[in-house]
C-alpha cells in the first residue's frame, strides 16, 4: 500500500485518494492498525468505505491520524427486521455507535440507505427521517431497491415476498 501511494505521488503529483472499495479498513484489528499505519506514513489524505462492524475507537483514531476524512457506512436499512432478512449482520445500534465514534474522530460520516428492501415496515420513511436526525451523518446517499442477476434477492424473489422479477 504504502509503495503504490508513494508511486501515485511521485509520478502523478496525487495529494488524496479515494478508495474505492467496500472494506478500505481490514476488519481484522492487527491487520486494520498495519494498514493504517502505512497510510500514515505517506502523509496522503484519503477517503473510502468501512464495515459498520468491527471499527473501534482506537482504529477510528489511527484512521483519522493515518490521513481519514470521510469513511462511508453500508447501512442499507434502518430497519433490524430488514437488515435480518438480507442477513447484513448488523444491528442498528452499532451503526449508531459506529457513526458517533466517526464523528467525535472529526471523520465525515456518509451513509448508503436503501428504500424498499424486504420486510420494510410501512412507516420506513418516518424511522429513517428519525435515525437520521438523530445519528446526524454528514452525508446520506439514498437509492430504490434494484433486483440484480446474480443476487440473493434475483436468485430467490420469493422468499423475499417479490412475486416477480423482470428478467429482460
């Protein structure tokens, strides 16, 4: 990492990067630290995207010393029921720890929201304008449910409670 950044650097003048990837934090702690540290080295300012899971207030530290200006948070839903059945392995109440641990590490917080996912409760828009206001990220990105090949969703529409998808 650290050779490829200096590399950027010296042959195309770069002062930050974006990483352009779902895990730019390794979930391993050791290996989270290593990795941290090498960006730490190069001076480079970077953003990217983390697991919601996982990131402690020492890795969100290091993040921010190493460099970090902005992470984004796969939340997907605000809905435990939602998350569950897409099996994501979070809860709602690590997200909000995860963004309040970015946020007092001065680490732009960007949330990636779904609309329409399964199991959605009726009031979805209410409880993600609530989780919203509370939780304060700095930006939230906002898309609808798209059924893709090759997907859990596309594979299995039914038990999903999707009666069809349009294979066209």
């Amino acid at each position: 990492i650290e050779n490829e950044i200096e590399y950027l650097k010296c042959d195309y003048n770069i002062k930050g990067i974006t990483l352009i990837d779902e895990i730019a934090i390794p979930l391993n702690p050791k290996e989270a630290i290593v990795h941290l540290e090498a960006f730490a080295r190069t001076g480079i300012v970077w953003r990217g995207q983390c697991r919601v899971n996982g990131l402690t207030l020492e890795i969100a530290k290091l993040a921010r010393e190493s460099g970090c200006v902005a992470l984004g948070l796969g939340v997907e839903s605000v809905s435990q029921t939602s998350l569950d059945m897409m099996n994501k392995k979070i809860n709602i109440s690590e997200v909000k720890q995860t963004i309040s641990l970015l946020k007092k590490k001065d680490i732009e917080v960007r949330v990636f929201l779904i609309m329409g996912l399964p199991a959605e409760p009726e009031d979805i828009v209410k409880q993600t304008w609530e989780f919203i206001e509370e939780t304060a990220p700095d930006l939230v990105f906002l898309s609808l449910l798209t059924v893709r090949p090759g997907t859990i969703i596309y594979n299995n529409p039914k038990k999903f409670g999707i009666k069809h998808v349009n294979t066209d």
